[in-house]
C-alpha cells in the first residue's frame, strides 16, 4: 500500500498546486488577461487525472508493492515535484496549468527557461508520468495513455510556441 499512499500524497500536491492556478488565473482575467487553448487544456486535464487513476487501477490490480523500479519511479516524482514548484516559483503569479496570457505579459528569460525550453512540460509533467508508470508498474496505462498524452502535450508546446513568438516576446 506505500505505492498508493505515494501516489495519493502527489495527487494531493497536484490539487495543492491547482489552487495556486485557480488563484493566479482569477487575477490574470481580472486584470484584462486571456486565456488560449481551452479544448486542449480540458483533454491535457482528462488525461492526468485518467493517468493518475489507471495508474492506480494497475497498481492495485498486480499488487504491486515497493521494489527498485517503484523506487526509480518515486524518485522521477520527486524530481518532478521539485521542477513543478521552480518553474511556479520562478514565474509567480503568471503561472497557471491552463494556458493563460497576462496582459503585458513579458518573456521570462530565466536561466532554467534558456536552458531548457518548456520546463514545466519536459521537467515536470513527463517525469511525472514515468515515474507514475515505475512506480505503479502500469504498463498497460503508458501503452494506451502515453501516446494520447504525447499527442495533446505536443499540441500544447505548438499553442505556447506560436504565443511566445506572436505576443510575448513582442511585447517584451
């Protein structure tokens, strides 16, 4: 049961995490700011939770308990936590899950953005989704999930690429 409580220790991080979005969102539309690929962020949000679920689902279904690979998963959650809470702390009030432009929004150019493009995506959610695999040994929940995943995470980088270089980095 110590691959479930993580599991539900993270997901209960995630929630924490959402109600700092829910927060800054509030005031980004409050202060004139937009929000852009709505459909995409509903299927990004469907597919986490799925995730987190069928993960479960599979853990508790082959009874899995803690073993090197569930200890490599732990880890990539841990990994991902700490890059999930550096990008939220770097870019403050303007970080949000959905994708969301401040009015006058500028283009943070953070040394972690420089060196890594999309970090939230490629240091945070895709660790996130490895180690829940690992951890839970849910193979069947990558196979079928991962490649809906890629396809709608690959959806969301075009939409934040074609913002950064349409309105943010313009207005910066």
């Amino acid at each position: 049961m110590m691959v479930i409580g993580i599991v539900v220790a993270v997901f209960l991080l995630r929630l924490w995490f959402l109600k700092i979005s829910v927060q800054h969102e509030r005031m980004i539309l409050k202060n004139g700011g937009r929000e852009y690929g709505v459909k995409n962020t509903k299927y990004l949000t469907l597919l986490h939770i799925l995730f987190y679920v069928f993960c479960v689902v599979e853990a508790l279904i082959r009874h899995t308990s803690m073993d090197a690979r569930g200890v490599v998963g732990a880890l990539c959650i841990l990994f991902s936590m700490c890059m999930l809470y550096l990008v939220q702390s770097i870019l403050g009030d303007i970080w949000t899950v959905k994708l969301m432009i401040a009015k006058n929004h500028t283009y943070n150019d953070h040394i972690l953005f420089r060196l890594v493009k999309h970090p939230n995506y490629y240091l945070n959610i895709v660790p996130e989704l490895v180690g829940l695999t690992l951890l839970c040994h849910a193979w069947l929940t990558a196979l079928i999930l991962g490649p809906f995943y890629a396809v709608v995470l690959w959806r969301r980088i075009r939409e934040e690429e074609d913002l950064l270089e349409k309105v943010i980095i313009p207005n910066s």
